[in-house]
C-alpha cells in the first residue's frame, strides 16, 4: 500500500459523473409525476361522485355547505347502476394505469 | 456568450413552468448528489442511483417549498440522506464489514481505483461515520450545514467524524493525525 494520496484527498468527490442519461431518466420520471397528480384528482373526484351515487344519504354533512356539491349528487344519483359499475371499472383501471407507470 | 444562471434563477424559472430548466439543476447536482450517495451506499451504485432519482423527484414536487434558508445543494442531500434513510429501514440492504477485514481492492488501490476503495473503506463505518466523515470531507460541508442535513448536535457530528477518518486512517495504514 504505497502512493496513496492523503485521506482527503481520497474522499473527495474530484471526479465529475456524466449525467445526460441520468437527467433524461429524471426528466422523463418527472413527467410521469406530473400526471399522476391529474390522474389521481380525476380518480378521486370520479370515486366521490360514485359514492355519492351509491350512497347519498351519507353525504348528509355537505347539505349546509353552500357550495355546488349538490349538483355533483345529482350527476352521481343520476347515473345507472350499469353506469357506476363502469365508472368503478374506469377509476380501477386509471389508478391501475398510475401505478404501472410510476413502476416503469 | 451564455452565462451560467444561479441556482436562484434556474428556480424561478422551474417554478414558471419551463422544464428545461429543472433539467439544468439536476444536471449541476447529479454528480455530487450520486457520489454522495454512493458513499453511503458503500459502492452499491444501482441503489445509489435509484435514491439520487427519487431525490430529484422530490425536488420536483417540492422546490415550491425551498425557501432558501440553506443552499439549494444542503437542501438536496438532506432530501437525498433521509431517502436512504427511509430505505434502508424498509429494505436493510446496507452492508457492513468488521474493523479489522482489509478489502482486497486495498492491494490494487495505487491505480485508478481510489473511488472503489472509498466505496470499500465505507463499508468499515457506522452509516452516522458514513453520512458525516462524506459530508464534511468529500463534500465540503462545515460542521453548521452537516447538523441541518442531519439535525444531529455539533458534538455528536465531530465525533462520528473523528471516529470515521481514523477507521480509515487506519485501514490505510496512516499515521496521519486526523483530528
């Protein structure tokens, strides 16, 4: 063990890594969480107004809220039973779509 | 001719929307952060690449908290050592070797291999001796910015560094004063 530099010298980050593949792997995951924040919103608005569907009556604590919520009731008591049983299917597969692709 | 642009305008300029201008900021950051990583990795450069991606990420979704109070690269490796913190409670990948185990990599280390046996030597400390002796030392960091990555006491920071550089020092077979 001879020629060693100083332990300094040795620790010391003095070598650059070459990151263009590194930044376009973080770029391109960066887009992904981009979208998932919009995926996830629709999901959970979608999951809102099918429970709502299902079961208005729970949704009981919203009636003092003097916001529109009442028309997405209405929207969600609306649809049919073939509908939510699509919607669920639609919500399943968005979040399942996020997943996969934050796994990617 | 272009002018480098500050952390502070690359920022402003993220947080405006344009991306390109992330992608300078992980490009000035991605080979300290990496190193940085990889060091507390002890070579596992696939999980140390792994952490440093999810570190950029959280600086995506969270550079509208930076305030600036530190430097933008105090706030990167303190985002980038509590992912490795995180992962390595959920995961115990870490490797650890005894004190008195000499890697083989020693024998060839006089050539171009200085940063593997870096990466070897880490494996003789405490993650504590790990983080510390890699901030103050390789990153430059003063004792100040290492208790704001860590939130550990000064006291407590000097010693792992302490500790840290004459496990090395010895491993090396220096005798060199490291305090």
């Amino acid at each position: 063990m001879t020629d060693l530099p100083p332990l300094d010298k040795l620790l010391a980050y003095d070598r650059h890594l070459e990151g263009e593949a590194f930044t376009r792997k973080v770029m391109a995951q960066a887009a992904r969480r981009g979208h998932r924040g919009w995926i996830l919103g629709g999901s959970a608005l979608l999951s809102l107004a099918v429970a709502m569907g299902i079961k208005p009556d729970n949704f009981t604590m919203f009636a003092d809220l003097r916001l529109p919520l009442h028309l997405l009731d209405n929207v969600a008591a609306s649809v049919s039973a073939s509908g939510l049983v699509a919607a669920l299917l639609i919500a399943a597969l968005v979040v399942g779509t996020g997943k996969t692709i934050d796994s990617m | 001719m272009l002018t480098p642009k500050t952390d502070s305008e690359l920022i402003s300029r993220f947080l405006a929307g344009d991306q390109r201008a992330f992608a300078d900021l992980v490009r000035r950051y991605q080979s300290p952060i990496r190193q940085f990583l990889r060091r507390l990795a002890a070579g596992d450069h696939a999980l140390a690449d792994d952490m440093a991606q999810e570190t950029f990420l959280k600086m995506f979704t969270s550079l509208s908290s930076f305030r600036g109070d530190a430097g933008l690269s105090t706030w990167l490796h303190t985002i980038a050592y509590r992912s490795f913190l995180r992962h390595v409670a959920s995961h115990s990948r870490l490797e650890f070797v005894d004190d008195d185990y000499m890697p083989e990599v020693m024998s060839v280390a006089p050539t171009a291999m200085s940063d593997i046996l870096v990466e070897q030597m880490m494996k003789h400390l405490s993650l504590n001796e790990r983080l510390m002796v890699t901030l103050s030392v390789s990153g430059g960091m003063s004792h100040a910015e290492i208790a704001e990555v860590t939130q550990a006491p000064l006291g407590t920071i000097k010693s792992h560094i302490n500790r840290a550089k004459k496990k090395l020092a010895r491993l090396l077979g220096s005798e060199e004063e490291c305090i």
